[in-house]
C-alpha cells in the first residue's frame, strides 16, 4: 500500500534549478526554430546560443536563494556559481568559433547548436550538485553531447575520436557508478556531505570498502581530467576534432571535473587519509611529468597542445592536493587565465584550418606548417607566441599569474617539495612551447607551401583571437578584481 | 619629474610598439632617435639624482594586487642609476653601428623592447615587478640571437633561453618562500625589497633561500659550471645582440647579487664566502685558460667576459665598501669595454666574413684608425691603469685583499692571463705580415663606426682617470646596504666580518 506523499512545490526551490532549465529550454527552442524553417544561417543560432547563455549566466550570477533546492539534489554554493560562471563564459567565447568563413560539416546542423547547450546544462549540473547521482547525470549528458559534436566534424579522423572518446568514457562512467555503489553500500549515502559526516564518524572503519570506491572514483575522474595512465585518448581526440572544439575539451570539461574532484577529495584529504594523498600525490607527479616529456616528441602542434592541457591539468589538481582556502581560489585563478589563454591558441589554429594539408599526410597543423610565420603575417605570428609563452608561464602573460598564485599557495601549505617540482617540470614545458615560436620566429618559410594562415577567419574569429589576447597580455590587471570575485566565493562555500 | 622612472623604463616600449607603422627605410634612423632621447632621459636622472639624499629616489608606488601584497614599486639608488645609463647609452651605440638589412624593422622593434626590460630590471623595487622584467628580457634577446644569428643561432638561442628560465624558476620559488615567510612574521603580504630588508631572517633558512637566488642569478652572470650557454650565444649571437648581452644582460645576474644576495642573507653572504669565491677564481682562471686557446676572435672575447664576471662577483662578495664599489663600477666598466670588443670584431667580421685570428695579421698598417682603437679598448680590457677597466679590477681585487690575501693573488693572476690572450690576440691580427691577400683591401672604419666607436673611447679614458663622479654614489649607496648588512647578522662570523667593514670606513 502506497502513501500518498505530498510536496509543497514552495519547498522545492525550483529557482535553483532555473540555470539548467535555461539552456536546456534554448537548445529544445533551436530545435523547434528548425523544423520551422531550416533554411537558417547559422549565425542566427550562433547568436541565439549566446543570448540563451547570456540569460543564464545572469540568472546564475542574480541567484540569491537557498542553497539547496529539488530534495537537496542541487546545490548552488559559491563554488557551483564560480563553476557555473566560468563555464557559461568559457561558453559563451566558444560558440563564436563557428562563424568561420569556411563551411564546416557541423555547423550547418541547427542540432550542433542544441547539442552545445544540452552540453552546457550537463556540466552545471555536474557542478552544481554534491550528490552523485546528479553529477552521473550530468556527466553523461554533457558527454553524449559532445562525442556526437566531435563526430559531427565529419572527417575519417573525428569519427575515430568520437568513437575512442565514447568507448573510453563509457568505461569511466562504469568506473563512477561502481564509486557511488560502493559508497552507498559503506557510508548508506550518495550526497557528499553525508558522506563526508559518517566518514568522520567511522574513521575508516570500512577502510577496504572505501578505499575501493576511491579507486574507482580516481579512475572515472582521470578519465575525464585527463590524467595519466587515463589520458589515452586525449591526443587522438584533439587530433580529430576540430580546433574549436578540441579547445573546448581542454577546458570546459576539466572545470566541471576538477569541481567534482575538489568536492569528492576534500572529504578524504580533509579527513586525514594517507592513502588517498598519496595516491593523488603520484598520480598528479606522474601526470604532469609524463605529459610534458611526450609533449617534447609531438610533431603536430594540436597534439602538443593536447599533451600540454594534459600537463595544465596535473598542475592545478596540486590545489585539490594541499587543499587550503588559498590553493583552491589558486585553482579558479589558473584555470581562468588557462582559458583565455587555450582560447586564444586553438583559436589562432582553427584560423589557420586549411583544408588541404600541404605539409603532412597525418596532421593539420603540424610545426612546419608555421616555418617562417612572421615575415607571412607578423601581427598574428606575435599574438600566438604570446599565448605560447604564457602557457610558458613567462611573465607578465595571463598564466604567468596563476602559476605564481598556485606556487604561492602550495608554499604556503609548506608542500615545498612539491613546489619545486611543478617548476621544474614548467621548465622542460617551455621547451616544447618554443619549439612553435622557434619555428614563427627563427626558421624561413617553406618556399613551395603556399600557406594560407588566414584562411578560415572571419571578423568574429579575430575578434575572440584579439580579445582573448587582450586579457593575455593585459592579465596583471585583470588578477586583482579576479582575485576578489574568486575568493567570495570560495570562501563562502567553506572550502 | 615625479614619473621620470616610469617615463624612462615604458617609453622605449611605447616608441617600439608606434614603431611598427614606420616604413622600414626609416626604421634605423627611428630606433637611433628614440635610443638617443631615451639616453638624455637617463643622464637626466643623473641630474636629478641626489648623492646624499634618501636610500632610494624616483621612487613610484601603486598596488596591483593588493591582496598579495604586489605593487608596481619603483625606485634607485647610485647602484642601479649608473646601470641603468649604461643600458640606455649601450643600446643608442649598438643601434648607431647597427648594418643589418634583414627585417630590420623587427630588429629595431626587438631592441627597443629588450631596451624597457632593462631598465625595468634595474630600477624595479618589487621582487615580482623585477622577476617580470627579468623574464621578460629573454624573450627578445632569444628572437634576436635566433633570428639574425649564424649557423646553429636556433639550438643557441633555445639553451639561452632554458638555462636561464629554469635557474629563475628556482629563484621564482626562493621569492615565494621568502614572501611567506614574511607572511607568518609579520602578517604582511609584501613583495618589496624595502620591507624584505628590513627583516631578521634566521640563519638556517637564509642558507637555503641564498641557494635558490643564487642559482636563479648564477646561470645568468653567467658563473662556472653554469656557463656554458654563454659562448654558444656570443657564438651565434648578431654584432648587435653579442653587444647587449655582454654589456647589459649579464650585468643583471651580478646586480641580482648586489640588490638581493647580500642585504636580504647577510650571513649566508658570509656563510658562502669562501664557496662563491672558490667558484669565482675557478671561473677567472679557467676561462682566462680556454680564451687563450680560443681561434676565433669573438671566442676569445666571450671566454674573457667570462673571466671578468670572476673578478666582479669576487669583488661583490669582499662584503666590504672597496670591493662591492669596485666590483659595480667594474660592471659598468666591462660594460663598455666588452661591448666595445664586440662591437670590434662585428666591424671586421662585416668586412672579411670570418672571425678566426688565423686569418689576419698585419692589420695595424691596413687600418691604422681601427687598430689604434682596438688597441685602447684590449688596453682597458686588460686593465691598463689611467683606463676604466683598471679602476674597477684593482678596487674589486683590494676589496677581496681585506678577506683572503691568497685567493686574490690567485684572483689578480687572471689579470695576467688576461693580458696574454688579449695581447696574444692582438699580435696575431695585427701586427707581422697579412695572412691572406683579401686582408690588404680592407678599408678603415667608417663615419658611422667611428661615431660608434670614438664615444666609447672617450668613457674609456674619462672614467680611467677621473672616475670620481661614478665612484662617488656608488659608494655612499653601497655603504648605506653595508651598514643594514651589519645591523641584521646574526651569526659571530658574520658581524666580525661585517665589522671590519666598519672599522675600515672609520679609518677613512
């Protein structure tokens, strides 16, 4: 016999739902605006995209309710709002990518624009939850969306990608749901805060149970932030998507999943297991050392830069490791300068998307390609040696600044040791950084290429290059009130 | 006047920036106008400096991230002042003698960025603002050596640029430590030097931080074993890059000692005394050894800069009035002279396209107005008294006389090594008959390598036999430092050390 359960829908607090309820509305809106008409440019949804982002991004940022809302499966702290900010922006400068003056396979589907904000609402929703269920959902959502988005590039290659990425993500997702089962099945719980309490109540009692589930955790979250050895895929992926997108995956994904991994470490960390910090504490050495050793060897530029995300990543999960106030508002700082900075670089190699490949059977953008750019095209040579050196971390660039904040709060945190070395592995990173400016700069061109390294701009795509390289260049400025936002935030989620 | 500094350190960046719309036939002429108004603006600074005035001048503040405590703060003292003119009048020379013709326009662009870092470097008074500028002056200085260099400029440049940003790395998380420390002491987020200096830091962790600045600075003076990438990047190196580097670049790691090394670990200063001294007669000794066995012209130049570096840092870590002013004047010096020498051999490389000795000789009857400056120039290089070179070689080595008699006559016979290969050299190239009948043909230097030329002469000797003007600043500053040096040791050593210091000036 059913009882009857009765919900007032006050106490639901739909309004914490309202983000996702946005752009989930937007992309089923796109898809109702093409069955009406489908001889639609694409701009329109480019630009319908943005409005749908804009709106939610003001929601998000106007939010002022409870916490938490929809049988306290949402969770909208300041942590879930920074995510969500930095995701819609991050969004919101990538979707402008595919006013390209090429035509492009994808974007002539209206469903590419409705996939990207189904996309969207799956990584808020993985941010903006601490119950793993919630964040399964929205980890799935968001990477159905986007296998499909890379195989829409409709190449031999992107196929290759999608179905790689797929196969990979589908065993990390198996990887998650067996985390969570183990979880239920020791602490009777999936929200991380119950978890968190009965773990500090047990003291590990069910240590071998736990520690399971932890194993299966790192290795879904690895999948996702990319680290080694489950990073296998990344390379082939960026290869086959397009340079848009591939972008894209270097870092809208990664905040979501170093969210979930902030969220899901802290309890263990903050507890007190050696285990795990250990664990994490090689996983992490290993990430950042192997990537940036691999990435020295790449010829194409799309691969190093693949390996170098994988790098960036190891780098700030050393935040999620030393876990204090000032190494996760590190965290938020890098990640934020990592985007414009990576929005800038991909942006400048999907502008010099040819599509015959002059110069190499295998890769578009392999580093001949770019042999001699600055005498070709000066002004575009410099803007991406600057994004170059300040994925380099040289001064006074964008990621210049948040290496300097991480390192200041991993010292802080008296983690000297590791300290020194993530500098050490940022100096053998510099080298394959100027392996591209040494070839702009320093080499001739190739005489027989006939290079079009402009090919694929549009007044759009140079506007994001050159906005992007504004906040680059000009980041010094930028660190103070960034600072200031970020730490507002973090601080009042507690971490 | 009150943003003079400022002025003086954007400008040359704003000009190059403006500089792109010029038309490359003019570019030269551009780059020589702005190089010139930026070396009035420098000796203006001279002017307005005041000897006897506060500890730093021209010093500008305002906070960029406040909440870590970084600020945009700027100032100098009689040390960086000269250093900074030395900057801006090197760069006005090398452009005057400037004859590239590939892209010059990027070149001029290039040396007038590299212009600002300088200046910033020297005049930076927030260990962030200075780290910025630091590394920020290795990415021309790699465009330039890669981009106009010769055969193996790539491979050059790349070394270049990963030693020294892998030693500033360390040094990058020396500062960091430092500024946490500073933390927990006081409750401050501070990165200006003027607050660091004013801290007690115990003996045990000033050891430590002393070995991370020290390498960051080392690589860059640069200082054996670390010195490896140097004669690759001379090697390679355009005319006009050999010149800045030997003349400005290299001068930034010794300053880094000066303005860092010494009033923030004045034990550890104490402590490694005898370690970096160790080190710096190794470097003067042995590099002195391999420039005599060198072929090559610029080769031998590069391996004699290199010994000279030995003789500055022994001279800084005398830690007493004599050495530390002489060793600064000596950087100022070795400056003009080593970037004359360049300057030099660029002349008759252009000329005959090699630059082995071997294939000289007989050139003092051929060019007799390039031999007579050469031969002043090799004379001041040497440390021929009444020229500059003499003034900062015998204070650095009097300096280190008051610590250890041995090691500075082990310190002065670089000295005479110095004049054998330098004469060696000369007599080779110049004098007896001409190896090869294209020498014959040669002409003498010209109007625009003489206006190059004769300017850096005249410092050469005005500095030799009066260099009051200079030393008199330098001095006061440097006492100043020494003074808060004393006040902050801890260790026994090091107040007897920095004690004698003392005594020595009250016997003045």
């Amino acid at each position: 016999m059913l009882h009857t359960i009765t919900i007032s829908l006050s106490s639901l607090h739909i309004s914490t739902l309202m983000p996702m309820i946005i752009v989930i509305l937007g992309g089923l809106g796109i898809l109702c605006i093409d069955l009406i008409n489908k001889n639609l440019s694409k701009s329109l949804y480019v630009m319908l995209s943005i409005l749908v982002l804009v709106i939610d991004l003001g929601v998000v940022l106007g939010y002022s309710g409870p916490s938490r809302g929809m049988f306290d499966m949402i969770l909208s702290d300041g942590i879930a709002t920074l995510g969500q900010i930095i995701i819609l922006v991050a969004s919101m400068l990538f979707i402008p990518l595919s006013l390209t003056s090429k035509r492009f396979h994808e974007y002539s589907h209206p469903e590419f624009f409705a996939l990207f904000l189904f996309m969207t609402a799956g990584f808020q929703f993985m941010v903006a939850t601490d119950n793993l269920m919630l964040i399964f959902i929205g980890l799935e959502t968001a990477s159905l969306s986007l296998y499909t988005i890379i195989a829409l590039h409709n190449l031999e290659k992107s196929f290759e990608a999608a179905i790689k990425y797929f196969t990979m993500g589908a065993l990390a997702a198996g990887f998650f749901v067996f985390s969570a089962m183990l979880i239920y099945g020791v602490t009777g719980s999936i929200e991380l805060h119950k978890i968190a309490k009965v773990i500090a109540l047990d003291s590990f009692a069910s240590q071998l149970g736990l520690l399971g589930a932890v194993a299966f955790m790192f290795a879904a979250l690895g999948f996702k932030l990319s680290f080694i050895p489950f990073h296998t895929w990344v390379p082939d992926v960026y290869e086959g998507a397009s340079a848009a997108t591939a972008g894209y995956i270097s870092i809208v994904p990664k905040i979501a999943g170093l969210i979930v991994a902030l969220r899901f470490f802290d309890i263990f960390i903050t507890a007190g297991n050696e285990w795990v910090y250990n664990v994490l504490y090689v996983i992490i050495i290993i990430t950042m050392t192997f990537s940036n050793i691999m990435a020295l060897v790449q010829d194409s530029v799309k691969r190093m830069l693949a390996y170098s995300s994988i790098s960036h990543a190891g780098f700030v999960m050393t935040a999620v490791l030393v876990n204090t106030t000032a190494s996760h508002n590190a965290l938020f700082l890098y990640w934020i300068m990592f985007t414009f900075t990576n929005l800038g670089a991909f942006a400048m190699l999907w502008i010099s998307r040819y599509k015959r490949s002059e110069f190499s059977a295998k890769y578009d953008h392999p580093y001949q390609k770019f042999a001699g750019m600055v005498t070709i095209k000066p002004v575009a040579a410099t803007i991406m040696a600057i994004f170059m050196l300040s994925l380099a971390g040289v001064p006074p660039f964008a990621l210049f600044w948040g290496k300097l904040y991480l390192l200041g709060a991993i010292i802080n945190s008296g983690n000297t040791f590791l300290a020194i070395l993530m500098v050490l592995n940022s100096a053998i990173a510099a080298y394959y950084y100027l392996k591209l400016v040494v070839f702009m700069f320093l080499k001739e061109p190739d005489p027989k290429a006939n290079v079009a390294y402009m090919k694929n701009a549009s007044t759009a795509l140079k506007t994001i290059v050159g906005f992007s390289a504004a906040v680059t260049i000009l980041a010094i400025f930028t660190i103070e009130p960034f600072l200031e936002m970020i730490s507002s935030y973090v601080v009042a989620s507690g971490f | 006047m009150d943003h003079l500094l400022s002025l003086i350190i954007f400008f040359p960046l704003f000009a190059g920036v403006l500089g792109f719309i010029v038309s490359k036939d003019s570019i030269k002429a551009y780059g020589i106008s702005i190089a010139t108004v930026e070396f009035l603006l420098s000796l203006a600074l001279w002017f307005n400096y005041n000897p006897a005035g506060n500890n730093f001048q021209f010093v500008e503040y305002f906070p960029l991230i406040s909440a870590y405590g970084i600020n945009y703060h700027i100032g100098i003292d009689g040390i960086s002042l000269f250093l900074i003119i030395l900057s801006t009048f090197m760069t006005m020379i090398s452009l005057i003698a400037l004859n590239i013709e590939k892209d010059i326009k990027n070149l001029v662009i290039t040396i007038l960025v590299l212009e600002m870092t300088m200046v910033g470097v020297f005049s930076a008074l927030d260990v962030i603002v200075f780290y910025l500028f630091w590394e920020l002056s290795l990415v021309p200085m790699l465009y330039i050596i890669g981009a106009w260099g010769g055969k193996l400029r790539v491979y050059a440049a790349v070394k270049f640029f990963l030693y020294t940003f892998a030693g500033s790395l360390i040094m990058l998380i020396g500062i960091l430590y430092l500024a946490n420390y500073f933390h927990s002491v006081t409750g401050i987020w501070t990165f200006s030097i003027t607050d660091w200096q004013l801290l007690v830091i115990p003996v045990n962790l000033q050891i430590i931080l002393f070995i991370a600045f020290f390498i960051g600075f080392a690589i860059k003076v640069p200082m054996f074993p670390f010195h490896t990438w140097l004669p690759y990047a001379h090697g390679q190196a355009p005319t006009i890059g050999s010149i800045i580097l030997a003349a400005v670049l290299l001068k930034m790691g010794t300053y880094g000692f000066v303005r860092f090394s010494l009033p923030l670990f004045p034990d550890a200063s104490v402590y490694f005394t005898p370690f970096i001294a160790t080190l710096a007669i190794i470097m003067i000794i042995y590099t002195a050894m391999v420039a005599f066995a060198q072929k090559d012209m610029k080769q031998v130049i590069a391996y004699s800069s290199i010994s000279h570096m030995g003789v500055i840092v022994l001279g800084t870590f005398a830690l007493n009035a004599e050495g530390i002013t002489g060793s600064v004047f000596f950087m100022l010096s070795h400056g003009i002279v080593s970037g004359a020498l360049f300057m030099l051999v660029g002349v008759i490389y252009d000329r005959r396209h090699t630059k082995l000795m071997s294939e000289f000789g007989g050139l003092a009857s051929i060019m007799p107005k390039y031999a007579t400056i050469f031969g002043i120039i090799l004379m001041s290089s040497v440390g021929l008294p009444l020229t500059m070179g003499f003034v900062g070689e015998f204070l650095s080595l009097v300096g280190f006389y008051k610590v250890s008699p041995v090691m500075t006559a082990l310190g002065g016979t670089g000295i005479i090594l110095g004049a054998i290969y330098m004469l060696n050299l000369f007599r080779e190239s110049f004098f007896g008959k001409s190896k090869s009948k294209e020498n014959e043909k040669l002409k003498d230097l010209n109007k625009k390598e003489l206006m190059a030329l004769v300017p850096l002469v005249l410092v050469v000797i005005w500095l030799g036999v009066y260099p009051k003007p200079i030393l008199t600043p330098i001095d006061s500053s440097v006492k100043k430092m020494l003074n808060l040096m004393q006040l902050k040791a801890q260790t026994p050593e090091a107040k007897e050390r920095l004690l004698v210091v003392k005594k020595a000036k009250e016997a003045k």
